[in-house]
C-alpha cells in the first residue's frame, strides 16, 4: 500500500479473459489489489492466470479472488486447491463467508500450505453491502470474533472498520456517482466510506470498468481513496 | 419420489469425471436427486455434462449443484449463467445462502428465464450440520420468510423441517455409522432426520460414495429413508 500509494481494490467483474487482461493492464499500476470473480469467465484457461500474474508482477499488485467460500472443511478445501479454477495456486488472498464457522477457515489454510500454493490469507466477510442482506450484530460480533482467533485471516470484508486495527476493512459498495443497482446493490462515497466508517481499503467495480476511461478513474479513485486515508491516518492519536 | 420410491439425494463430492459418472451410473437407480459440486471436478469438461444428464434421464433422477450462491445479484446471476459451468444450462436445482437476502435469490429466478436454462428452483440454507455455524434462530427465521416469500424456492436445506409443508426439507450430514469428521462435519442416522426432525429428503455423502459397494449402500439407505418417510407421514393428521 505504502509504496504504491494506493489502499484501492478494483472489483473486475468482467466476463472474459480479454476484457481481465486489458482491465488489469489499464488498472494495474494504480492498485493495490484486483479483486477478480474468476468463474464468471467464460473462456477461462490456464494462460489467463499466467498472463495475469505476470501483470500482477509488473504492477505490484495482489490478486483477492472474490469466491465467497461458504461450505464445510472438507468442501471448501476441495473447492480452492481443486476443480478448474486452482484458486490456491494463483490468488493471494481469498473471500470466505463466516457462516460455517471457524473450521472452514481452518481447512482452507491447510491449503494453504501447499508447496504450490499462493495464497496466503483469507478476507472474512463480517458485514454486506446488499439490501435485505442478514447479517446482524450478533452474527458479525461472531465473525469477528473468528477473524481474531485465526491468523490466517487478514482482514475483514465489512461496511465499516470493527475498531480491531490488527484487521485490515475492505469496503466494497463505493462509487461516487452511483447510489444503487436494480438488484439490490446499495453505494456510498470513498470518503464516507474512509472517514466515516474507518475503512482501510476501498473496493470499487463498476464505477471503474464501466467508465469511459478506466485508468483515468482508477488514478481519481486512487487518490481520494488515499488523500482520505492519510490525513485519517494522521488524525488518529500514536498508539 | 414417488414414482422411484426414494427420497434419497446423494451427494457426488468426488474429484474426477470418471469417479462422477461412475457413482451416477451405480446410484443413479435408488435415487431422487443427485447433489453435485461441478467445481472440485479437476479434469471437468462439456462432455461430462452431456452424460451426467443422459444418466439422469436414464434413471429418473434431478440434478443439484450445490455451488451455494452467496453473493450480490448481479454476481450471482453471472455465477448460474456463465463461467466455465454454466450450471443454469444443466442443473435442475441450486443451492443458495439467505445471507444475502431476497435479491439474490429474485437475480437467480431471472436467469432461469432463459430458454437454454434447465434451472427449476432453488434450495435456501436455512441451517448448517457443521460444528460452530453462525446460523441462529433469527437468521434461520428470516430465511424461512425468504423461501416463503418466493415460489422459486422449493425447498430448504436444513437439519429439520420449519413446519410448512409448501417447502421440503433436505438434510445433509447423514450417516448410519459416522458421527463426525476431522474438520467439522456432524452426522445424524436416516431414522432420526426423518422422523424425529420431520425431514423429507436426506442427503448421503461419504457413506455411500465411499462405501465398499456404493450400489448396495445406496440400496440400504433408500430403502431406510423411504420406510422412515412412509411411516412418518402414514402417523401425519390428513390437512
């Protein structure tokens, strides 16, 4: 983060290796991570996460695969290191629900230690962005409360920061101009997002793979995102 | 059910096409549903879709995927649809987490609606078999409403029924021998889903897939479950 400057995830909720590869090209050198959704690609193949890390390498950036695991041990070890996607060979880091508790996580970073294996930490989702979503005090205090026992996780996928400053907030739901979809997606602003809700790391998606021109927005994006960061960062007393 | 006298589902958690269509061939007579995890078969391909489905037609059984959706509408609906499974096209049914609340589950109705798509319907989670869950009793409330509230949903995935008879009940985590495994899982005998938490359909994994002889296990466990479910509803008030 610090020396890209950057706390910016780009959602790339795209449908095809050429549309990942050109947005990662364009996005890359302004971001700290990509966040991909790698089974909506239609025509996936093992050359695309080549070509991928190889932008990953040439633009200091991690790969979040956004796979929002939600199974039992077994299963989602199976689901990570297996199938056609292999997520554990090629993502830093990995999306996971805290629904089915603690053992989940347990079994994916068994995975993790894999010789092949990439990934290195798990994001746990503690609060959701989408309208009519479940998640109440009680069940985010729990998923917490998980991350905190694991040091497999490294931060939290959450509409604000849980105070924990061993925890990293990811936020996604940001755009500056958008306020919902029709789908139940709701928005708020990088600024209310880092001032307000304590966020660390912003993740923006359609705002920037939607917009005209993509690696202008991400350099906008980028420095909000961080302007608002730092004189957070510098507002807060020295622990 | 009626037809095949069963209310057996198994659940085909194995890693390779061959094993897949193998277990499908041998089950595939004693049972209502098979239940699929498309994503842990490593050497997965069109062609296993083609044959998985001419087993099913064969046999008279329904296929779910159990992907476990759980993700904003618009993602999910690029989930069910696209990507390298396109379980949309091949799936009867799908499961689906309630955490993200109704959207999701109204975005997965509409890619049904397409003419390619098989998808009938969908089972919501609305309990867990697994050691340290974060469903609680006002989460699993909130997904009974949901599945209500959709004639999408068919039935739940749950360890007992919810009392309303529009939906049927589908329990995992069950064994006549295994009480557990190493990463979380918990397991309950056929007898005890059925008639003492009111299940209609148990769901068999290891236990079968993993049994000496799969065909006859399978045989064995129809017929308990189906004797359980008979004599259940034979003790049921006529509504």
């Amino acid at each position: 983060m610090e020396e890209k400057q950057s706390n910016l995830v780009v959602a790339a909720d795209v449908t095809t290796k050429r549309e990942l590869l050109a947005l990662a090209q364009k996005v890359g050198p302004e971001i700290a991570l990509l966040k991909t959704h790698m089974d909506i690609i239609t025509d996936f193949d093992w050359d695309l996460i080549i070509q991928l890390k190889q932008l990953a390498t040439t633009h200091k950036f991690l790969i979040i695969e956004d796979r929002k695991f939600a199974d039992i041990g077994s299963v989602v070890q199976l689901q990570c290191r297996d199938g056609m996607y292999k997520c554990a060979q090629w993502a830093d880091l990995v999306t996971v629900h805290a629904v089915c508790g603690l053992e989940s996580i347990k079994a994916l970073e068994m995975v993790a230690d894999d010789p092949n294996a990439t990934l290195r930490g798990i994001l746990l989702i503690s609060q959701l962005s989408c309208k009519g979503n479940l998640i109440d005090s009680n069940y985010r205090n729990q998923a917490i409360a998980m991350a905190q026992d694991s040091n497999f996780v490294i931060g939290l996928i959450a509409q604000e920061s849980c105070g924990d400053p061993t925890l990293l907030t990811f936020t996604p739901g940001i755009s500056m101009s958008q306020k919902g979809d029709s789908l139940g997606q709701q928005y708020n602003s990088p600024e209310h997002a880092i001032h307000h809700n304590g966020t660390d790391l912003i993740i923006v998606g359609r705002a920037i793979y939607n917009a005209a021109d993509p690696a202008t927005a991400t350099q906008e994006y980028r420095k909000i995102a961080w302007d608002a960061y730092k004189n957070r960062r510098l507002s807060e007393p020295v622990s």
